[in-house]
C-alpha cells in the first residue's frame, strides 16, 4: 500500500495541549502509518512497543512492521499479562526495567499499543524513565481511541484505589486504527459507548441524537461512521484539553457521570465495566438535576434515550446508602463535599460544589425509577 492509499480516509485532529502539541490519526488502517508518524516526531530512534498478552498477538507485528519499515531501530516489544488486575506498581517496574535493560535512551519512543490499561501504563512508564521519553499511543479498544489515549492521562492502580499514582504525560502523536475494533467483543464495544454517549451530552446534541437513532454499537454500523465518530469525540475531548490540561476548571467536566459512575464500579467490585458504570451515573445524575431543576425533564429523557440505545444500563440496584460509602472516599472529594458534574443542557454541563449530606439527596432522587424515554 501507497503511503497516499494509506492515508486516504485517514482524519487528523490536532492537539495543542499546552504541555505539548500532536496529531491524533483515525481510520481504518492507520496502523500501517504508525512508522511514519513515529518517524515523523522522533527521527531516528529507537522504539520500544509495549503491549499486553491479548492485543501484542493480534497487532504487534503489524506495529513492529510498519515502525521498522520507517527506518526505526525496533528494540525487542515489552508484553504484559491482560486485564485490570496487573495495571499496578508491580507491571510498571517490569516495564520500567525493560526499558533499560533495551538501552532506550531520552531520544527514543515508547509505542503504547493496546487499550486503556496499556495506554495509562505505558504512558507513565515513559514519563517516568530517564525522567520523561516520548510516547505514541496506538489505541486498540473503542474506549482508548475516545478517551485515555488522548490529554495526557497516565497512571496505574494501588491497593488504595485505581489510578491513584500517575503523571500528566502528553503523548507525541496517537493512532486510532478503528479496523481493530473488529476484534473487541461486542460486550467491550458496548461498554466504551458510555464515554462515547457522555462525550455527546457535554457538546454535540446533533451527535446524540445521531447516536439514539445509530448507536455505535449496532451491528454493521459502518466503518466511515465509526471513524468520524470517532474523530469527532477526539475533537470534544481536545477542545477541553486545550482549555485546561491540569484539570483545574473546565476538564472536570469530562467527569461527567463519574462521581457516581466510579462509586457503581467500585461496589460492583469492578464486575461491570467502567463506561457501563459511567453510562448508568450520567442518567442517574440528571434525573437528579431533574429533580433540582438544574436541567429539564427533556435534557433527562436525551440522555436516557441514547444510553438505553446503546443497551446499556440507566440505573443500579444498588441502594444509596452503599455507593455512599464509596463516594464518600472517592478520590476527587474536595474536603466534605464532591465537586458534582451536572447536565444543565445538552452542551453545556456544570460543575456544583455539593456537600455529602446534599448528595445524598441527590442519590436519592437520582436513583427513583428511570424516566419514560419520550
Ligand atoms: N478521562 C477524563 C480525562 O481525561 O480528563
């Protein structure tokens, strides 16, 4: 394939965080430009995929092809055990390591291919190492193409809670290959649709109802759609980026169903997914702007509707008094109160300092039976 084939319906949406500038590139194939974008920001290097047991056989040869026909120095790929479970301390040292032991140096590239674990992973690996070598992202799951790939993000769990040691790391450039979404179970698919719905929420109504009559997870959905649907969630996730990296002010919106979200997840004993989780708290936390009058019965029933679309779920049965507990040690408390992302309308959310004693209230009416979807 040409590089002018190649890069035939390939989007790029540029990134000026304030940290770092890059190209994110979507669509189908990209992955074969991975070479030339590596190339492109790091010149000669050397570069070092890391990956994990499920994604690496699936892709990494394509990856390693594509960098070494660009004239990079492909060092021996890192891979890592799948899953959630090995995204800790431990996983990093080992990458850490691997990383020395392949004599990467402040020139060279880490190529994070995989998901969100890897992403998060791999990107903290190279902010750390010789304090900070660039990293491309290559996302492979719906939910790091939308989302962890892109604004910096990085970080791994502890036993006090997920995410709790990272950095703002941007990367040097990102490539979304949307084909590798044939390979997520549709299950995976699904689930990253929350980030997706609630992308649409904060800025683009004409995309969420795009999405209630198309979900993105319907079988069959076209390639091109995926691809700018992909782009265009990349391009709401940038304009916030840019605005805000450091989440000071404006990215807290992106927290948009999280506060509830996360405290779903972490009772659930992480048994559901997080964008499941997510898809749940968006719904639950505007019926309860519903109940507040911070936004209206119609912005409620769009959200329900686009989250019922994509099958996923728009409550818990999880009492109130529980997820309490759990949000009441989320890690984005502020002293006794949660700063609480509410829908005021499709496209403009706002952020609400609300004691816990007030969230509990909102719980309350949050979890009072699903509105009708009219
Ligand atoms: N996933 C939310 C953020 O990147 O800020």
């Amino acid at each position: 394939m040409t590089s002018g084939e190649k890069n035939r319906e390939i989007r790029t949406v540029h990134v000026g965080a304030a940290s770092r500038a890059y190209d994110v590139l979507v669509g189908p194939g990209a992955l074969a430009l991975l070479g030339e974008v590596t190339r492109g920001v790091a010149g000669e290097a050397r570069v070092c995929v890391v990956s994990e047991t499920n994604v690496a056989p699936l892709y990494a040869d394509r990856a390693e092809a594509s960098l070494a026909e660009a004239g990079l120095d492909v060092a021996p790929s890192i891979v890592f055990p799948a899953g959630e479970a090995h995204k800790g301390l431990g996983t990093l040292g080992t990458i850490l390591e691997g990383l020395a032991e392949r004599e990467l140096t402040r020139d060279d590239v880490v190529v994070a291919l995989g998901g969100g674990v890897t992403g998060d992973m791999a990107g903290l690996a190279a902010a750390l190492y010789l304090r900070g070598i660039r990293v491309v992202q290559a996302p492979t799951s719906l939910l790091a193409m939308v989302d962890s790939s892109v604004g910096g993000k990085t970080a791994v769990d502890i036993a006090a809670g997920k995410n709790l040691v990272g950095a703002f790391w941007q990367p040097s450039a990102v490539v979304a290959d949307v084909s590798c979404l044939e390979t997520v179970t549709p299950e995976l698919l699904t689930d990253s649709c929350g980030e997706v719905v609630k992308h649409a929420v904060l800025e683009d109504g004409a995309l969420l109802d795009e999405l209630s009559a198309r979900p993105l997870n319907a079988p069959g959905a076209a390639a091109g759609d995926v691809a700018r649907v992909v782009a265009r969630n990349i391009e709401i996730k940038r304009d916030v980026v840019e605005a805000d990296e450091r989440e000071r002010g404006l990215r807290q919106t992106l927290n948009l169903g999280h506060t509830v979200g996360h405290a779903i997840e972490a009772a659930s004993d992480f048994a559901l997914g997080h964008g499941t989780c997510v898809a749940a708290g968006l719904c639950i936390v505007a019926r309860a702007s519903e109940s507040r009058g911070w936004c209206s019965g119609e912005t409620r029933a769009r959200v329900e509707r686009c989250v019922r679309a994509h099958g996923l779920p728009v409550t818990t049965d999880l009492p109130a008094d529980v997820l309490m507990g759990f949000l009441a040690h989320d890690k984005k408390r502020h002293g006794d109160g949660v700063n609480l992302v509410v829908p005021a309308e499709i496209g403009r959310a706002e952020v609400r300092r609300v004691s816990l004693a007030e969230m509990r209230g909102l719980l309350g009416a949050g979890l009072a039976p699903a509105g009708d979807a009219s």
